[in-house]
C-alpha cells in the first residue's frame, strides 16, 4: 500500500496563548476528496492554514509525500504541491481576471506551459474567459469563487486545501462550484482538502470526513458512514438552517466525544 500524499501528527497551533489546534491528527489519501466539519471556531481555518506554512504549529508533523514541510515558509510549500484556496477569496481586485489566474503560476518554472493551463482554467470556468479583461473586484461573490479556485490550479496543485468555497454563495452556484471541485479531483487527480459549513454537499462529494470541535478532532469516517450517522444527521444534516444551527449548539455541549 503507498504511503498517505499527507499526514497529521499531533498537531498544536496558537493564536497568542490560545490553542486552536489541539492534538490533530488525520491522513490524506492521495486521490481522495477529504473534508472536516465543524461549527465556527472549531479549528478547521487554524488547520488549513497551519498546513499551508501561513501559521507556524508549537507541536506536532506534517508529512508532504514524505517530507516534513511544518515551519516551511508558505511559498516553498506551494512549489511543493499544495495551494491553499483560502476563505473569502482574497483576490487582487485592481487586477484583471487573468492577471489574478497568472498570480497563482508565480513560483512556476515551466513558463511555456502556464498559457496552456489558462486554457484549461477556462475550459471548467467558461464564464471566467468572457470576463478575463475585466477587474477582479468588479465580479460577482459566485464569479470570485471560481477565480480563486483556478487561480489555485495554476499551480498545478497535488494538494488543494479549500476554505469554504460556498461561502455567500447561493444553492445553484454552491452546485456548480461543487460539480467542478468534483469534476477537478476525478478529471485532474487533484487531491483536496474541503473545510465546508454545508455539510451535506462536502459529504456528498468527499470520500473521507472528520468531524471538528474546539480544536480536536472528536469524529472520523468514510463519508457514506458520516452521512448516515444520526449524531452527524442531528447536529450538521438539519433540513434548516435554524434546526443546523441548534444541532451545532448542542453537539458543543456532548461530553461522549471529548
């Protein structure tokens, strides 16, 4: 059996004299879609940003293809093979479209390749080459998503961490982005990492899930497993936002799985 692309070890994160990572321990398979849920401030932004070198970890290993990369400064960890799709976007609104996707081809040495790739960019996000000369600030919350998504496939990624890729979006976007992430890991190989409140499209399209909660990780399974758990049912499955809501309220208050 080949080793996991990624492995947790006993991972810890501070902001300041907080922890918000608390012993963290999880594998990635390479192929697989894997998400981690969890309420707000659950840990999973902390996570992914302590993978992608944005925080540096007080304890613990993570293990790239073998390799420890933790304390690695972000843009080495991207000549690496991961590329991180971070919460709320981030792009570069002055620029155009396409200057933002070439922003995530920077560190690239292939240069010849990096049109080719565009191309490819395009070809998932038809809408993003209609608007290539446009400013990036001036697309819509939906139009964004799918940039920074490609702008993150420029770096032609083993590893694709997304933050929250629904995030604002409404439920005929959140579907469309959900089929292209899905399309991206079966069409490409891209393995991905998924941090998602909406737990019932990551679990649709994730082969593997951990569940997160006040930094720890309280929950792991196969994805069909999860979905049919009534604890995962109760707590983040809720046919409303206010039931979910609830759910989430008085999972925190569970002492079975501390």
């Amino acid at each position: 059996m080949n080793p996991p692309i990624l492995k947790i070890d006993n991972l810890e994160s501070y902001y300041g004299p907080i922890m918000a990572i608390r012993g963290v321990s999880l594998i990635v398979e390479e192929g697989q879609i894997v998400t981690v849920l969890g309420a707000n401030g659950a840990g999973k932004t902390t996570l992914l940003k302590t993978i992608s070198g944005i925080m540096d970890p007080e304890k613990g290993t993570i293990s790239f293809m073998g390799e420890k990369i933790q304390g690695k400064e972000p843009d080495k960890i991207v000549q690496k093979g991961i590329t991180h799709v971070p919460e709320g976007r981030e792009v570069f609104p002055i620029l155009t479209v396409e200057e933002n996707l070439r922003m995530g081809a920077y560190s690239r040495r292939d240069k010849e390749n990096i049109h080719t790739d565009l191309d490819l960019v395009y070809d998932y996000f038809p809408i993003l080459r209609k608007c290539k000369s446009q400013q990036a600030g001036t697309l819509s919350g939906g139009q964004q998503q799918m940039m920074a998504i490609g702008r993150g496939l420029m770096a032609r990624p083993k590893i694709m961490l997304l933050d929250e890729p629904s995030l604002g979006l409404s439920p005929l976007l959140t579907r469309d982005i959900f089929l292209i992430i899905k399309r991206l890991n079966v069409e490409q190989g891209v393995t991905m990492i998924l941090v998602e409140q909406n737990a019932k499209v990551a679990l649709n399209v994730a082969n593997y899930g951990y569940v997160m909660e006040l930094g720890r990780i309280v929950m792991s399974d196969h994805s069909a497993k999860l979905q049919s758990s009534k604890d995962i049912q109760e707590f983040y499955l809720g046919q409303s936002e206010q039931a979910s809501e609830r759910g989430q309220k008085r999972w925190k208050k569970r002492k079975t799985w501390r």
